[in-house]
C-alpha cells in the first residue's frame, strides 16, 4: 500500500496552517457557536491589511480548511469540518504541554493562558490536561520499571488492584 499521497497532502494541509495569522482566523472560526465569522470581524481581531487577509483566507480555502459564502456586500466564511476545531484544540494542548515542561518559556506558557477559550475544551482544561500529562511523564522518568504502567493505568482510572 503506497502511503505516499497522504503524506502529500496531509504536508500540504500543515503548511496551509504555517502562519499565525492564519492559526487566528482559524481559533476565531472555531470559538463562534456557529464556525462562522464575516471578513470584517476576521480582519478586526487579526489586524490584517485586507489584501493580506485576503491572502491567507485563499489558501485556507484552497486546503479545503475553510468555506465562503456571501450574503449581500458581506463575505462571511466558516470551518469546512468541525474537526477543524478539534485539530486546533489538540494543537493548542501539545504545545501546552511543551510548553509546560520548560521554565525558558514561563511568559509564552502565561500568555496561552490567556488565549480564547476553544471548543470541546477551555483553554484552562487543555493547560490543566497539559500540566497532567507533564507529570505523568516526570513520574514515569522516575518510576522504577514496573511502576510506569501503574501510574499510566491510575491516570486513565483504570488500575487494576
């Protein structure tokens, strides 16, 4: 089975992703009860120039990331899938995580703190699930061998007695 192709395209959805103005568009989007948002909102919480904005929405509508539709004078564009969100959420709770585990990076760990909440989880429950599975590994750095299993069970609330 030739799993090339899906390398491909999935390289090319990450680099559609690869700009943080593009990241905002897309928490924006996925923060609205309905994916949704009109271009003037976009470029308000963004701060892009409108040709830029115009730019980045371009080729997240050509990843298929984003749709547009009009209604009268206004553009108004929406997450293709819901999943879209869930991507972000998971993406949000790595970098958490990582950014959890090095003292260098105290002020960008506050400052995601601060970021809008996300659905399917607040960005206080991604931090705290991020903070958890810090431990879980400092526990299982330091556990001798046969404990690491344990710890990992009892987190899952699945210890066997």
């Amino acid at each position: 089975m030739d799993t090339q192709p899906l390398y491909a395209i999935k390289a090319e959805l990450f680099k559609s992703l690869a700009h943080p103005a593009r990241i905002q568009v897309l928490e924006v989007l996925a923060a609205d009860p309905d994916l949704t948002a009109p271009v003037s909102r976009l470029q308000a919480v963004t701060g892009s120039e409108p040709s830029a904005l115009s730019q980045h929405l371009a080729v997240l509508k050509r990843a298929g990331v984003v749709e547009s539709s009009r209604s009268g004078n206004a553009v108004h564009y929406r997450l293709a899938e819901p999943l879209v969100a869930e991507l972000l959420v998971v993406a949000r709770a790595f970098l958490l995580h990582r950014l959890a585990g090095r003292d260098a990076d105290a002020d960008r760990l506050a400052g995601a703190r601060r970021l809008p909440a996300l659905p399917g989880a607040s960005a206080r429950a991604v931090l705290e699930a991020a903070l958890t599975a810090t431990a879980l590994t400092a526990t299982a750095r330091t556990a001798p061998a046969g404990e690491t299993a344990r710890h990992e069970d009892a987190a899952e609330g699945t210890q066997e007695p």
